[in-house]
C-alpha cells in the first residue's frame, strides 16, 4: 500500500476537482464522442398486430406474467387468427426491459419479402412477452424465463405438426438478455438441442453480465458458459450470429457480445454492428442490420423441405455472406465461374498500371481489359473503384490479390451506358510491399507484456488512386471481430480516426489490424500515429465504469474507518490519510496467485478481468483515483442535500428538540425493527433497506436542524436545557459519523434498487419476491441501523472494541476491492461488516 496525504482545504478540492473532470472526460467519450449515425429506421406498412397464443392452463398457471404472440399485418394477419400456419417459425425474445413488440421490424420486412416472391416462402414470426423484465440487473427470473421459452417451442412447433413440410426445429432471434437466455436452454435436462438449429443474438452480452448485481445473475451465466465449454458437442448441430452494437451501444459494450470459437463448436460468428454496409456503429434494430437478417433468413430456405436447411455448413456461408462480405445481395451456393459477355460493346485493352476513367452521358456500353500477365512480374494486387454510390455511403470497390488468380488473364471492367449519371472509374496496379508499413502503436499504458483493450500494433497500406474531387477513403480493419470503420474525407482536409477495439486480441491470434488508405495520387499525405488521453479515459469508463461503485465505496470505507481512529485517539473527526490500494495489481503474478491459492482464498477478480484480456497493472489506481473523486464530490452533494433539506423543514415548522429517551433499543424501536425484518420476509428485502434507509435520514436530519438551531427557537425549555449538557465536539463527531453512514447506505440501496424495481413491477402477480437477493442483508442492516441511528460518538470512545472497529474498515476496503468489481453484490456485505462490529460498540 502506499500513502497519499490528503491536502486540506483548497488544495484538496483542486485536486479531487481534476479527478472528476478526468471522469468527465471520460464519460464524455462513452456517451457522446462517436461517429454521425447512418442507421435509417423501419416502418410499417400496415397496422401491426400481435395474436395471442392460447397456452396450456398449467403452463399459463406457472408462468402467469409471461405470453407467447404471433406477429402479423393486415390480410396475413386475418389469415392466420385460425393458426394454421405453412411458414417457417422464427421466435423473437426480447431482452432487458425489452417489448415483445420490438418484432415488428423483423416481421414487417419478411412479410414485405414473401410478398415479393408470391408466398413461395414465408416466414411466421412469434414473439414472447417477458413482463419487460429487468433481467439484467435482476437475476432471479432468469431460469424461470429459459423454462417458459422451452415450453413456447414446444407450443409453437405443434402448431405445425399437421402440415406437409411440418419444422422440427425454431429459428431463435434473441435481443440483449433474450440471446443469453436462448443459450440457457441447453442446460435444461429434458430439452432437446434439435428444436433450434440457428441462434441470432443482438446485442447480447454473453461474456459476464453489465452490473453483477446479485448472485442469481452471476450464477446463472456461470452455468451457461460453463456447459458451452464442458458440453459443447450439445450444440454440434446450432449456428449462432452474435452481433454487437458497437460504441454507440453504451449499455452493452461490444466486447462482452463475444462468443469464442470453441474447440468442438466452430459455428459461431461475430461482428460489429458498424460493420454492416459501412455504417457508424448504432442501434441494433437499424435497418440496414434487419434487411441482412431477412436476407441471410430467406438463403437458409431448403427448397426441398422448405425449411431452414439442416446443413450447419451451409448455414455459416450464408451468415458470412451477409454478415461479413454484406455485398447486399442473395447468397450464390454455387455461382457460376463463367459469364458469357454478350452485345456489341466496345472493348478497350489497358495496358498501364494507373487509369482513370471518368463516365459521363454514355450512349453505348463498353468493356475496359487489362492484360495481367506483364502486371504480374511487378505487381501483388489491383485494385478499382467507383465514385457512384451503390447505396448511400458506400463505394463501390475491389481489391484482388493476383496470386490468388493464376488462371485469369485478363481483367475486365464493364461501364454500362447511363444518362445523366457522371462518376469516375480509378483502377492501379501496385505492390503490396511497397505500400505497407507495420508499427507499433504506443499508449500510455503499454507495457509490452500485457494485452489490453489498446491497439498494440497497426498495418498501413496505402493505395494510391485518382477520386473524383480528390476524395479520401480510410478503412480500419479489425481482423478478430469482423469489424470494418470507413472514412470518407475531401482534400485538403485534417482527419482523425479512432483506433479504438471492443476486445483484445485473442492470444491465439497472429492478425493485426489495417488501416487501408486510399488516396488521391496528386496530393501529399502526413500521417500521425498519437495517443488520445481523452479516448484512454473513455477505454478505461467503457471497460471498467460497472466497477467505480467499488471503489467509490472503498473509499468511503477508509473516510469511515479514519474517522472511528480519529475519534479514539483524538476524541475529534479530523482529515485523515488516504491510502490507495494496490492489491489488484499483484494479481497478475504467479507468484502472489500461488500464494493465494495456497490459502484457500477466492479468486481475486483481478485473475477473473485477466482472463477477458481487459486488465492492465495501473487500472487500479485509475479507478481507485477515480473512486476518491466521486466519493469526495458525492459527500458534499449529500451533506449540502441534507443541509437543503434541513433548511426548508426549518423554515415551516419548529424544530420540538431533542428526543426524551437516549436508550438504543425501546419497545417502540423493537416493534419497528420487527416489524421491517417481516416486510423484508414477506415482501422484499431491498424495500425494508429503502424503509430503514429514509427513517435515517430522517433521525439525522431532525439531528441536523436541532444541533443548527439556537437554543431560544426551541419549543421545549427543558430541551434548551438538556441540549447545553452535551458536549458541542460530541454532537459534531456523532453527525459527521452518521453522515458518513449515511453515504455508504445510499450505496447499498442504489445497489438494490433493481430487485425493489422488479418487485414493484410484479406485484400484481405476487407480493413476496421470489428469489430475493436482499433478503438476507436487510435482516442484518434493519437490526444493525436500528442502534446505530440512535447511537452517539460517546459510547464508541468507551468500547473495548472500539480500535477493532476503527482498523476493520481498512482490510474491508481492501476485499472489497478484491472481490467485488465482478462480484458487486458482495460488496454491501463488507460494508455491514463494518457498521455491524460499530452497533457492537455501542452495546459492549
């Protein structure tokens, strides 16, 4: 550990005001620093409707919250209230929050495509409600969830068991929560992994979850990755697409939407949302995103059994087609190796390496031919490109390495006859060797050895060509996540392009990423290869901003357990030391993981973030530095709430003074705390910690007004009195210690609050939340808070467990940030660790 002394007054407020705006800065980057949306959104063509599917009445008995719907539109609709359906199935589940109704997008468009080939084939597009569940904060109904989807499979294939080419298996689209638990349902003992044959998750956070909020969550996902690697034979036969949002997707950072190869399961595929046809990375449900789905939904058609094909091979071409090469249009099994030429064109032989070629007016076609066998001696690839957008945004390019083409002599380039129409044609010869330059790329935290979510080294290629008004073109290629970013920039012109990664790269993996430059012949180029401190921050809040609540908290451990040290020792609260804490680092070595382990000890969550390739030896202190900001600036804006709060109750009523009874516990106080210790048994947990919660904040604010207020303004003269007998320091310690309480329980309900949300939500089907994650902690916090709101400093002072109570705090602090950032539900039992061993000493 090492020692940073805090600088009171001014000094300290300058520097924890450059930490908060270091997390400013940051956050800025996440939020708001990313590139022009591009996404075009959808729209329905007839009224949607959802028809609800009539499910058993012991299914409907264990999961009355949850229903299964049939999505349709106008004509189709009426057709299909009988529910004698000839499609193929294709089952939507939304995700965190989410509306069942989000399916429009998808079924709308595959219904407007069916139209287009007179029904020949037709998709029939079932949805579930989850109640808009907040899953991912709250785990507790998340196998409950996975059963109700197997059960709605089994549902939705009967519907079709009459039919001539009946399915035996659904197609499963899954949105954000939805997909994880789509990957559930091969660890249900009775379910059979032939009902689904084709996963597309959206958004999906596979890795670990976004807030570790409760065990249930953390557990759940456990298992399902967990079976994936022990039983992956069970998914032999299962394709899965995972698709990230990219940076505009805040929420769900991309990284987590990773599914790796594993050694028995290789169809499984990856990609950046951004990626589609050039777009900046944006929302999920973009357009462009659900016309490839549709696509890649219609070329898996087997015209045989007129179902999804059962050919896993097939099933990954097809979804590298769209997802991957997205050429926009049918994928071609076995396209044909000849084109027959036909007309009476005009052919033009090219023999040089540089041409251009600009099309305007032209009444008649013509064939532009380059021989390839002199280009070969000299040059590794060719590449040619068109000005005219082929969709918006795009260009339309090509680049081919000629070794990958030894039959081909000659190359040919068609320009069919337009009117009105002017774009430029650019094609060149070059040598690869010649325009490529490999470098390292250096960041503030590059340290050789260690793999972080910072770009590590960089191709740049450089292709020079004629654009029309001098135009630009950047491609950055991330080989690992099939992710493409295009920049498209005039000249002269200063462009900057973010190198910025959703994952590591894998260690198995040899690629590096390229940032291909296209650029106009006629000008001169500088290009700068810097670190961005700004985007660092925002790496860093991306990554690792689920986690600031742990340190925040930690910090306010120490504050609380120098506050009890300077209590005993000085018999006032006065600015303590800070120390930072470092025990994260050294799990990044053997040796200290092998001490560890010889103690028995859990695992640090440092060895957990290791393995995801998304730690780094000073992301501790970032975030510890970062911690302190917050908790310094958040106990100020508490303390100045409080004094807002104390100032309005003040000026409409007056304050009746001090409380007659000093006792901790009276049978008054014994019937409150009962009383919320049977809320919490019978209801929820996190709503008895939010019932406590503001009961001390109102002792403490009463506290506040009367400890503000002359004694001539109080009602009561014996408590003017009474109030003149107490020590000014002990009532001043005695606030400041409940103020400090105060701050760290406002973590621990903001920490529950999701289980209290979904609760609420529930109500109208149960009043008791099964399973409750709080449950248990607001036993302990009702009993505990209930001595201490009505405790003083005096008492500690006199404890013979006093110093105990003042040094826990610290090895606290220090677990928490061990075990909680992937664990945050652990968290809260540290801190009552803390507060118990306090109630103690007012007791013993």
């Amino acid at each position: 550990m090492f020692l940073h002394e805090g600088a009171p007054g001014v000094a300290a407020a300058l520097f924890y005001g450059a930490v908060a705006a270091l997390v400013l800065l940051g956050v800025r980057d996440v939020l708001f620093l990313y590139e022009e949306n591009r996404c075009s959104m959808t729209y329905m063509y007839e009224y949607p409707e959802y028809l609800k599917i009539k499910l058993p009445k012991k299914i409907s008995r264990r999961f009355p919250a949850y229903e299964l719907y049939l999505y349709g539109e106008g004509n189709y609709a009426e057709e299909n209230k009988n529910l004698i359906l000839t499609g193929i199935p294709v089952l939507f589940l939304p995700g965190n929050a989410g509306s069942y109704k989000q399916v429009r997008s998808l079924g709308s468009i595959a219904l407007r495509k069916a139209e287009d080939i007179d029904f020949k084939y037709h998709f029939n597009f079932f949805t579930v409600n989850f109640n808009e569940e907040l899953v991912a904060l709250y785990g507790g109904s998340l196998k409950r969830q996975t059963r109700f989807l197997h059960e709605c499979i089994k549902v939705i294939l009967k519907l079709y068991k009459d039919q001539e080419f009946a399915p035996s298996s659904v197609a499963i689209v899954g949105h954000s929560m939805g997909g994880l638990v789509a990957r559930a349902l091969l660890t249900l003992k009775n379910f059979k992994p032939e009902f689904i044959n084709l996963l597309i998750t959206q958004a999906t956070p596979h890795v670990a979850p976004v807030m570790p909020l409760d065990k249930y969550l953390t557990d759940f996902y456990t298992a399902v990755n967990n079976h994936w690697i022990l039983k992956a034979q069970d998914a032999r036969n299962l394709t899965i697409l995972s698709v990230a949002g990219g940076f505009r997707d805040y929420q769900v950072r991309s990284g987590l939407a990773f599914l790796p190869r594993l050694s028995q399961h290789s169809s499984a595929l990856f990609v950046v949302v951004k990626s589609f046809f050039k777009l900046s990375s944006n929302g999920i449900m973009c357009k462009e995103l659900i016309l490839a789905t549709i696509r890649a939904f219609f070329d898996l058609i087997d015209e045989t059994t007129k179902q999804i094909t059962e050919d896993p091979k097939k099933r990954m071409l097809v979804l590298n087609h769209h997802f991957v090469r997205h050429p926009a249009k049918f994928f071609e099994e076995d396209p044909e190796t000849l084109t027959e030429l036909k007309g009476t064109f005009i052919w033009i032989k090219i023999k040089s390496s540089k041409w251009t070629y600009t099309v305007y007016n032209e009444s008649d076609g013509k064939y532009f031919m380059f021989p390839l066998s002199n280009h070969r001696k000299t040059y590794s690839h060719v590449h040619c490109q068109s000005s005219m957008l082929v969709r918006k945004y795009v260009l339309s390019v090509v680049t081919l390495k000629l070794q990958e083409y030894p039959p081909l002599s000659d190359l040919v380039v068609y320009v069919p006859a337009v009117n009105g129409n002017k774009f430029t044609l650019d094609c060149e010869f070059f040598k690869e060797d010649s325009r490529t330059v490999q470098l390292p790329v250096t960041h503030l935290f590059s340290f050789g050895r260690y793999n972080a979510p910072l770009l590590q080294n960089l191709k740049t290629a450089f292709v020079g060509i004629s654009f029309s008004k001098k135009t630009s073109v950047y491609r950055l290629h991330v080989p690992w996540s099939h992710e493409d970013s295009i920049t498209v920039s005039k000249v002269p012109s200063f462009t900057e392009i973010s190198a910025k990664l959703h994952i590591a790269q894998p260690e198995n993996d040899s690629t590096v990423a390229v940032l291909n430059i296209y650029s106009s012949l006629d000008c001169q180029y500088e290009v700068t290869i810097k670190t961005s401190f700004s985007q660092v921050l925002g790496q860093v809040i991306r990554f690792h901003g689920g986690s600031l609540p742990v340190y925040v908290i930690s910090n306010m451990l120490l504050a609380y357990g120098g506050q009890l040290s300077a209590l005993i020792s000085t018999g006032n609260i006065v600015d303590q030391k800070r120390k930072l804490i470092f025990l994260s680092y050294f799990g990044r070595f053997n040796w200290f993981k092998d001490i560890w382990n010889v103690l028995f000890l859990p695992e640090l969550d440092a060895v957990l973030l290791n393995k995801q390739d998304i730690w780094f030896p000073l992301v501790s202190l970032i975030l510890f530095l970062f911690g302190t900001g917050i908790a310094y600036w958040g106990g100020i804006l508490f303390s100045s709430s409080l004094r807002l709060l104390s100032s309005l109750w003040l000026s409409l009523t007056r304050p009746s003074g001090l409380t007659k009874d000093s006792k901790l516990m009276t049978p008054r106080r014994a019937f409150m705390a009962i009383l919320l210790v049977f809320v919490s048994c019978t209801t929820c947990g996190a709503f008895a910690i939010l019932i406590i919660y503001l009961h001390y904040i109102f002792k403490v604010l009463k506290q506040y007004i009367i400890d503000n207020t002359p004694m001539w303004k109080l009602q009561n003269p014996n408590h003017q009195k009474r109030k003149t007998t107490f020590s000014i320091d002990n009532v001043v310690n005695s606030l400041k210690i409940h103020i400090t309480i105060l701050n760290l329980l406002t973590w621990i309900v903001l920490l529950s609050l999701p289980s209290l949300i979904y609760w609420f939500k529930n109500l109208r089907y149960s009043i008791r939340l099964d399973p409750d994650p709080c449950r248990t902690m607001a036993i302990i916090l009702v009993s505990t808070l209930g001595i201490l709101m009505n405790s003083s400093t005096t008492k500690v002072k006199s404890s013979k467990l006093s110093k105990i109570a003042a040094q826990l705090p610290l090895p606290l602090s220090v677990a928490v940030v061990a075990f909680g950032p992937m664990h945050l539900y652990r968290v809260p039992y540290f801190v009552i660790c803390s507060l118990l061993l306090h109630a103690l000493c007012c007791i013993v």
